[in-house]
C-alpha cells in the first residue's frame, strides 16, 4: 500500500481531482501507464468511499455547539465534484454549516489564495473576522496571507481550549490539550 500511494496513486496525481479534474479520466490514464496495478487504481475511485472512516465525534460536538450558540459556520474543503453528494448524504454533519465551498465544484483548491477569497465574497464574510481551522500548515498560511486569524488543528481538545480562550464554546477541563 505504502508503495502504491507512493508511487502510483500519489498526492500529485490526485491534486488535480480537488480542481475539477474527472478521476475516471484520470484513473483510465493511470491504469494505461501501469496495468499492473489497473485493479487497485479502479478500486481507488471506485471504493473511495471505503477509505472515510467516519466521524471524528469530537470535532463534530465542538462543530454542533457552535452552531447551536448562533456562530456561523462554513466549510472550506479540498474534494472531488463527484465525491461531494455522497458524502454530503452520507455525512449529516455537512448540514449544519452555514455555507460550503468545495474545490472540485470551483476548480480551484486550497491553498491556491482565489478559493479563500471565493469563501469571503461568496457568504460576505470579512477576513479579519473570519477564523480559518485547518490541519494543514500551507492552507494556513495562505489564509493567514488574506488576513484570516489561523488556527492550527492538532486535535479536537486542542481545538477546544483554542475557542474557549475566545469565548466560543465552552472550557472542559478534562479535554484540555495544548492546540
């Protein structure tokens, strides 16, 4: 497995899926440039779905009671068209965002400055006051480059006490960790 994602089905060959690229097409190039892997390269977008665990039931209760105390929520992610409605049926929490700007739909992805801008002009959102939660260090620094205050999500107590300090949810001691 180790090998195949490193070497077949990479990071780079997927990046274009989160722009709008179709993964049949892709997948058809990719398994004419190497047939001995045509089985796991179909699977790949054919059992995607498998590879998404689930819910992170943490991060979703901290999602929840924002929602719940009138703090507008969007959703800024990096995926396929073609994987969205399925996880947007699949997934309920999807439903409590406010908004969502998803990459594949807009044919721009993070870290790419434009679709941070989208998610702005779009929901009339003011950067300033818009925090952008994100695990990946480019993403954030290209929000924290429009002038959106970042935080870094290592985990979700960490994420907790973060907007606890700014009065958006609750403290729980017994969750705290360092963000």
């Amino acid at each position: 497995m180790e090998h195949f994602l490193g070497r077949i089905c990479t990071s780079e060959w997927h990046a274009p899926h989160d722009r709008g690229a179709a993964t049949a097409d892709s997948c058809a190039r990719l398994a004419r440039a190497h047939p001995e892997y045509v089985e796991a390269i179909w699977a790949w977008m054919t059992r995607g779905e498998e590879m998404v665990a689930g819910v992170f039931d943490d991060t979703v209760a901290l999602l929840t009671e924002l929602t719940e105390a009138g703090v507008p929520c969007y959703a800024l992610t990096n995926m396929e068209a073609e994987t969205f409605p399925r996880r947007l049926e699949r997934f309920a929490f999807f439903g409590l965002f406010d908004g969502i700007v998803v990459s594949g739909l807009e044919k721009m992805a993070k870290p790419d400055p434009e679709i941070f801008q989208l998610l702005l002009d779009r929901f009339g959102l003011e950067a300033r006051s818009t925090v952008f939660i994100d695990d990946n260090l480019g993403n954030l620094r290209a929000a924290a480059a429009l002038g959106m205050p970042t935080v870094h999500f290592r985990s979700p107590a960490g994420l907790r006490l973060t907007l606890a300090t700014w009065g958006l949810v609750s403290f729980r001691p017994e969750e705290s960790e360092p963000a």
